[in-house]
C-alpha cells in the first residue's frame, strides 16, 4: 500500500501557475521526499479492510493528512522552533529556501489539506466530517495546542500527567484522526470510529516514547534527523530515564498489541502490518 500512495503523491504533485521562482518546489519538496507516511498509512488500511470498494476514493484523504503532518513538521523545523537541518534524510525548507519562504510552504499545505477534502470524491456528509476531524485535531485542540506547550514549557519540568497532555495533543491526536478519518470514509459505526480513535491516542502516545528513545539511542544517518536534540525538552527519556521510558514503551506495546487482537480479524490484521515494525525494542 506504501508503493501505492507513493505513487498517487507523485501523479498528483501541487501545481501553481505562477511566475515565482520556487513557491511550487517549495511546497512539494518536502511532501516529495519520502518519510514513514504513518500516518495516511493508518486510513487506508482501516478503509481497505472496512471496506475496500472505496479504497481509490480515499487517497485524497489520505495525502490531506500527509500535507497536514507535513506542514507541521516544516514548521517545527524553522529556527524560532526546533532550528533543525535535516529531516527525512534531507535538508529542511528554510535552510534551502530560507525561513519565509519554509513558514509560507507550510501555511499553503496545512490549507491545500482542506482543499484536497472539500473536493474528494465523497459524499458532502463524509467531507463534512473529514473536515471536522482534521481541522479539530490538527489545530486549536490538538497539534498547534501541543506544539504551544511543548515550545512554552522548554527548560520547565513537567509532571508525567502534564507530558502525557502534552504529547496527546501534539502527536497523537492526529494519529488518531487518521484512524477515524478511515473508517468514516468506510461507513463504520460511531462505536468503531470511537474505538479506533482511542487506539491511535493510545498508538500516539507509544509512537512518542518511541521516538523520544530514538532521539536518545539513535543516530542522525539512522533517523534522517537532527538527534540528541531533546536536552531542554520535556520528553519522556528526561523524565523517566531511558530505562523508564523503555518501561513505558513495553507496557504501552503490550496494551496496543491486546487493543489490536480485539477487531475484527481483517481489521486487526491491517493495524499489526502498519505497527508491527514499530514493535522492535529500541536500542543503541
């Protein structure tokens, strides 16, 4: 399915019909050069096992998450944020292009996200609610409120209540919309849709500690990333320890894996593909 989305993304790059110089490449540059598409990975699958004759019919939702995420990671990369060189095994937007130019790129795919929505071939009801979803965990009260606090708080302490709020908003709410967003599209019950979204902050969380372990035990060739850069943050290796953080990554793990056995057989089989990979103990 990977190979697949890869090729819808580029058949269908953001066409500008302008005379600037680099507004088109800069948008599609970073959205271009790969990374783990987790997260309309998630969609898809929940919609091909729900119901798979509307698969074909997802794809734009599915690139309005990846533009979204994106976006967030472009902006989270200037130097008034994270200041980060490197990203997906490449070098950012503002260090080829220069900040205005990266902030602009994000702010034209966060939106470009409702407009690949509002014109999916699905019915209004469905788009309404896509939109619903994406606009509500993206935005106000889920990525951008977590980015807030996470960016306020640097050389704060939190407490394990207060990080866990923190990283629910910032990276798992938009995990979990992903899994919503795939089974409205696939006409499943509100129960379903309710059981999927609490498994993605669950998987939201675990993809968090997994990533702060990373940032500790990992290396920049490895990640295509910028890492040991968590030294001010709140993350769960500066609070818990990396043998507490490895604790909670093996008891989230375990939790995930009994959520996941409790779908339907199709359903559950589609989930353990996506995550499976992200399973492996993390170690140096």
């Amino acid at each position: 399915m990977l190979k697949d989305f890869e090729e819808y993304l580029q058949n269908n790059p953001i066409k500008v019909n302008s005379f600037h110089p680099f507004f088109e490449d800069s948008i599609n540059k970073m959205l271009g050069v790969g990374g783990k598409r987790f997260r309309p990975l998630l969609l898809l699958s929940v919609v091909k096992a729900v119901d798979d004759r509307l698969l074909q019919n997802a794809y734009d939702a599915a690139l309005a998450v990846e533009c979204l995420h994106t976006y967030s990671l472009i902006h989270d990369d200037l130097p008034c944020m994270d200041d980060s060189p490197l990203r997906r095994g490449h070098p950012t937007l503002h260090t080829i292009f220069g900040d205005a130019a990266a902030v602009l790129a994000g702010d034209a795919l966060n939106t470009h996200a409702f407009h690949l929505l509002s014109n999916a071939k699905l019915s209004d009801k469905t788009k309404i609610e896509l939109i619903k979803i994406l606009s509500r965990d993206g935005g106000t009260y889920g990525m951008v409120l977590g980015q807030a606090i996470d960016l306020f708080f640097e050389q704060k302490k939190l407490s394990l209540d207060e990080l866990k709020f923190l990283h629910i908003h910032k990276t798992a709410k938009l995990i979990a919309a992903s899994l919503a967003m795939g089974a409205v599209i696939a006409d499943a019950k509100t129960d379903l849709v309710e059981k999927l979204y609490d498994f993605g902050i669950k998987l939201g969380l675990f993809f968090q500690v997994r990533d702060d372990l990373l940032d500790a035990l990992s290396s920049e060739e490895k990640e295509g990333k910028k890492v040991q850069s968590d030294g001010a943050k709140n993350s769960f290796v500066n609070l818990l320890g990396v043998d507490g953080a490895k604790s909670e990554f093996e008891s989230l793990k375990i939790q995930l894996s009994a959520t996941i056995d409790e779908f339907e057989p199709k359903l559950s089989t589609a989930l353990f593909t996506v995550c499976d990979r992200y399973f492996v103990e993390v170690t140096k």
